[in-house]
C-alpha cells in the first residue's frame, strides 16, 4: 500500500509545484543534447579531433540539431559538461576556457549556437574542483555567475564534487541567487540531492526552490542494467520525489542513451518511453552525427514528445507490479523454481495528462523468451475508460485501438525489456475520475 505520506503529497503536488524557481524558464522538460556519457573527458585533440571535448564538437552538434530536425522536434540545448575549461583562472579569478580547444572562448561558441536558433549549456561545480579536476566555483560564485552571463550562456549544470556535503545546499542556494541577480535568464541544473542522500533524506521544498531540475540518483551508463537501476531507484523513492515535480522544476533521471551501444531498439523504446512518463529533461548524450534511423525516429517520435512536454505538468510514476504468485524460489522444487523464473512480470507506469487523458507504460521486465501478452484493464489507471475511452498505443508501433470500456478483453503484445506506451481519453470530455483513486495506492500483484 501507498504510505499516507504519499497520498498527502500527492494531493498537494499542485501546491508545492507553486514554489519553484521563479525564473520562468523549465515551464516543460528542458530537451536538448549533453556530452558526457557519450564523449566523457577526451581532451586529446591531437589524436582524436572528431571525439574530443572542443568547439569543433558542439558547433557541429548543433549544426546536425537544426539539419536533421532535432530543434524542430524541441531540442534546443546544446551543452558542454566537464573539462571544458583550462586548469587555472585567469589573473582576475575568472575561468575561461582551454585556449586550445576552444580557440575563440566561450562567447563566440554561445553565438555560434544562437546563430541556429538553439541554447548553450555549460558546466561547473559548486566545490573547489570538478569531478575531473579543473577549476571548481567554491569561492568563486558570484564571478563565476557574472562569467557566464557575459558569455550569453543559457543554461548552468553545477555538479557536487569535493564538497563537504553539510555545506551543499548553501552553496546551490547562492549560485542560484547569483544567476538571478545576473539578469540573465540561465536554466539552472544541479546535482544536489544525488551528493546528499547517501547522508540523510534531501530537502526538495528547498531544492525545489533553488534549481529548475536535479539528479538524485547515480550517473547513467550505456546499459540497460544502468537504466533499470534508475527506473528501481525512482519506483522505490516516489513517494518522496515525484510530488515536487511540475512546471519550473523537474526531477532529472540523467540523460537518453538512446542511439549508442548498450541498448537493444525495445530498451531504448523503454527508455523514451519511461523518461517521458517521469516527466523527466530529454537530454541526449550520443553522437547525433552518426545515429542509426531507428533511433533518430525514435528521439523525435512527436507522439512521445507530446507525453514528455503536456502542459499539465504532473509526473507520472509505477502504479503495478504484475507477477506470479507464489513463495520465494528457496527450498522449492527446481520445476517450481521455473515456472516463477518464467512467470508474467510487467510493470505499468502511469502520468495524467492535459484535457482528462491518462499516459500508460507497460514494461515486460522479463528478459528471455518471446512476446509477452498485457490484458490492459489490469492497469490501475483503467478506471479512466468508464463509461468509455479512446485508446492509442504509440509503442512499440502507432495504433488506433479505438472505444474501449471498463470490461476490455484487448491484450498487447510486449517483447522482453520492451515497453508498450498508450494513451487513454475520455470519450465523454470529463476529468479521469478513477485515475486519482488508483493513484493513491500502489498494486502489487503478487
């Protein structure tokens, strides 16, 4: 069962929504391009000038952004994560960019990207050093601040490396003040809780006034086990985050790793699908000059995007487990033990949306054998279809599934590790009038 805790919060999510950073930007997920998990820390350009982090790299990103129509799908961001920078500040503390991959600073970077029509993120730190160790902002807040500003950046990612933890949230609430008082509108990304929870419980009434999104949770890696340990991770601390999610300020899963090596095409589906569903920044971290077509189609699914970008603003979160029932595998029969290995197990997700209508995931968590049938009145938020509702399945194919009713014998098909994603609405207009019933409790069919 949902705790009470959570079911308070989430009829006050309306409320804290109120509280965010009143900077007037993040009103939906911020969509854009990052470099880390895709192009890390190469800073040899002697030996690898396609791959390493320079101004070459993100003017030719953002050249492909507005090419091959990622700024017209809604990804506007083009940003810079660590070791960007030279090792020291300059006579006056400011930092400034390595003079050697970055030849023209960067200002001239920020109207290259302007010049297309998109927005240039940058990356610092809010302790003495970077994770890779340059030049961290400690000290140097308000400079930093001003540097930024003068730079035309429009969006600051400021990690929590060597950083005594208990002054974080100082340190975060000042840059944010600072970026304020700069006059410039610059999104700001921080990594706050993520560096508090291993210590206590962050405070997201705070946080939530002081950044537009934040990680709470371990870097993603190039693997579907990464992706499933974020999904376990936010599924597991609900109840405590999704609350403070709405326009102006977003809880950050870190980035789409759609388009590299780790995935399958069913577990980049799920990854889009479920990012969407969390109400979660869609920032890609691939190298979009060289992306497979199934991909790239996937990223710019308009359908999707519509799911991860709806004005209402509410976060969606696990609603079921579906499994076999029956004991733990230990001491049992090795033909029993089987047949729990092979058992349904599917977990649904669910977000409401604009205008009444309901968003529904279903992942098929089994990752042998084949196709995998769903009765879609099992998920929670069904309720929204009485007396009728129109359903669209928009993964893992586009389908008009037509007027359904409460008592609907359609199953789906849904590979292993892939995600079937559907929306409901309404037939008659009207509000779900189940959908806040089911979602204050959580289905755990065991």
């Amino acid at each position: 069962m949902y705790s009470v805790v959570f079911l308070l919060a989430v009829l006050g999510a309306s409320r804290r929504a109120a509280d965010a950073l009143d900077n007037g930007l993040a009103l939906t997920p911020p969509m854009g391009w990052l470099h880390w998990e895709r192009f890390m820390c190469n800073t040899d350009c002697d030996r690898d000038p396609n791959n390493c982090i320079s101004e070459r790299l993100y003017m030719q990103m953002a050249d492909v952004m507005v090419k091959e129509g990622w700024k017209e799908a809604g990804y506007e961001y083009v940003c810079i994560d660590d070791c960007w920078s030279a090792h020291q500040r300059d006579d006056q503390g400011r930092l400034q960019a390595d003079p050697k991959r970055f030849p023209g600073g960067i200002k001239k970077l920020a109207d290259y990207v302007h010049s297309k029509g998109l927005k240039l993120g940058i990356y610092a730190d809010v302790g003495r050093n970077t994770c890779a160790g340059y030049p961290g902002s400690q000290g140097y807040y308000e400079t930093d601040a001003q540097t930024f500003a003068k730079w035309e950046v429009d969006l600051l990612k400021l990690d929590g490396c060597f950083m005594d933890w208990t002054l974080l949230g100082d340190g975060y609430m000042y840059m944010s003040r600072v970026l304020n008082r700069t006059g410039r509108s610059i999104l700001f990304s921080c990594e706050w809780p993520l560096y508090e929870w291993p210590y206590h419980q962050p405070n997201y009434t705070v946080i939530r006034e002081t950044c537009n999104h934040w990680r709470s949770f371990t870097d993603v890696y190039d693997s579907w086990s990464s992706v499933k340990s974020i999904l376990d991770w936010t599924a597991s601390h609900q109840d405590i985050i999704v609350p403070w999610a709405g326009p102006g300020g977003w809880n950050d899963p870190d980035m789409l790793i759609i388009g590299n090596f780790g995935l399958s095409h069913d577990q980049q589906e799920s990854q889009m699908a479920l990012w969407a569903i969390m109400a979660a920044p869609l920032l890609m971290s691939n190298d979009l000059r060289d992306i497979c077509p199934r991909s790239r189609a996937l990223l710019q699914n308009r359908h999707i995007i519509d799911i991860s970008q709806d004005p209402l603003g509410r976060q969606g979160y696990r609603t079921a487990k579906v499994s076999a029932r029956g004991d733990t595998e230990h001491g049992r029969s090795p033909e029993r033990q089987l047949v729990t290995f092979l058992a349904d197990k599917f977990e649904v997700w669910e977000r409401p949306l604009s205008g009444g209508r309901l968003a529904i995931a279903v992942l098929n968590k089994q990752e042998i054998g084949g196709p995998r049938g769903f009765a879609v009145r099992s998920a929670p938020g069904w309720k929204t279809c009485s007396p009728q509702c129109n359903v669209t399945q928009l993964l893992p194919r586009y389908e008009e599934l037509g007027i359904h009713t409460p008592q609907s014998d359609t199953v789906i098909s849904v590979n292993p590790s892939g995600t079937a994603l559907l929306t409901v609405t309404p037939v008659s207009g009207d509000s779900p009038r189940g959908w806040q019933d089911s979602s204050s409790k959580r289905h755990d069919i065991l």
